[in-house]
C-alpha cells in the first residue's frame, strides 16, 4: 500500500475541498469514498430496490455492477453519473444504503485498491477507522451545524437548486445520526486522528493547518 491521507467527519464538513487541496499540494491522488456510496444507492434504487430491501436482493445487484472512481468524476458501468448523484434524493439514499453490510463489503475492495499504485488523499466515513487504519496521517474534519448548513446552501445555490435552510438542516442532523449511530463502520473520530473543527475557518486557513500537521 502506499502512502494514504485519510479523512473522516460530517457531511458538510469542508472534506472533499481539503481533500482536493491536499492532493494537489503534494501530487496524491484523490478519492471520494461518499461518491462511491451514492453511485452505488443510485444503482440501487434505479433497480427498484426500497430502502428495506434483503441483503440477497442488494448482494445480487452488486455483483453485476461495476463503480469506479476516476479523475474526480465517479462512474457506474462505464456511465458518468458525477452530477445525478448531487441531489438531495441521492444523499438520503446514500446514507441509508452506506448502512447495509453487502454495500460496505462490496466498496471496501475498491476502495483499498486506490491505495495500491498511487499514494491517495481520501475522505469519508470510516476512512481512518476502517479502510486505512493504517493510514500515514489521519484527519477528523468537524464543524457546527448551522456552519455545515450555510456551505451546503451556498453549494447549492452556485449550482442554482433552490433550498429550504430548515429542510436543509433536518437532513443534516438525519444523515448525521444515521451515519454515526448505524451498527457497521460508523462515523466516529479514531483515537489517533488529528482533530480539526473548521466553524468560523475560511478554508485557507484549514489547508494550512492541515499542511502543518500533514508535514510534522
Ligand atoms: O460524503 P458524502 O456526503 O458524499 O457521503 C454520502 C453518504 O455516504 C453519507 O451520508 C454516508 C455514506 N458514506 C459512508 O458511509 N462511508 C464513507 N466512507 C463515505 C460515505
């Protein structure tokens, strides 16, 4: 395995901006894991499967399927769906999927082989917890809800879809709760992961302590 970067926190967090910074600062690749999680949901429930459907039924699509991660953009059976899985539809479907064993098994694999020809910043979930425990640096990447809330309407409004800021913060708390309160791989900060709370942080700011700790 080569050299992995990993980051963990809330949606909303500011990981995937860092991430990308990162990984152009020092010429490592870059992985959304919460982009596989929403190609696979968006597989899924184009397939008609419901939120409760049986593992087997989950299992059985999977093994059909193939999800990469390639230059930024994420594809499904060879189809950029990069855009499709922004809305969000596509977020709660991701976190009620990202819950199911047969989901984090089959992107598990995935996700470790980006790691085995190019040094890698990742970011999502369970990053530094289970993915890349052995990660050569760690990050948890926090901010308040309000703060999550704000930047998830100002991405949305440059992308022109109209929000409800209170809808918008429901989602948050939901997905929050979901993702940190399910049984397999929850969001949680590894004892060993360098905390960094981003509210009030312009994201200069945040790169540059992150730098710092990365370079130590
Ligand atoms: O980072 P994101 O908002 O794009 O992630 C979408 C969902 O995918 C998130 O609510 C939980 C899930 N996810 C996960 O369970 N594990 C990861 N490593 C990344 C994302």
């Amino acid at each position: 395995m080569k050299k992995v970067i990993a980051i963990d926190g809330p949606s909303g967090a500011g990981k995937s901006t860092l991430a990308r910074l990162i990984a152009r600062e020092l010429g490592f690749d870059y992985l959304d894991t919460g982009a596989l999680y929403r190609a696979v949901a968006l597989h899924l429930t184009s397939h008609g499967l419901e939120e409760n459907a049986p593992d087997e039924e989950i299992e059985k699509l999977l093994r059909k399927v193939r999800v990469e991660f390639r230059s930024g953009r994420v594809l499904v059976n060879g189809t950029d769906v990069s855009e499709e899985i922004r809305t969000p539809e596509a977020s709660h479907y991701a976190s009620v999927f990202s819950a199911r064993q047969p989901v984090r098994q089959y992107l598990l694999g995935i996700q470790r082989d980006a790691a085995a020809h190019a040094d890698l910043v990742t970011e999502g979930r369970d990053m530094t917890t289970v993915v890349f425990p052995g990660a050569f640096r760690k990050i948890y990447l926090d901010a308040s809800v309000e703060e999550r809330c704000r930047r998830r309407e100002t991405e949305f409004m440059a992308r022109g879809v109209e929000v409800n800021m209170d809808r918008l913060r429901l989602e948050i708390i939901e997905r929050d709760a979901r993702d940190s309160g399910r049984g397999i791989a929850p969001l949680r900060k590894a004892g060993d992961a360098f905390l960094m709370d981003s509210t009030g942080l312009h994201i200069d700011e945040v790169f540059r302590q992150i730098m710092e700790f990365i370079r130590e």
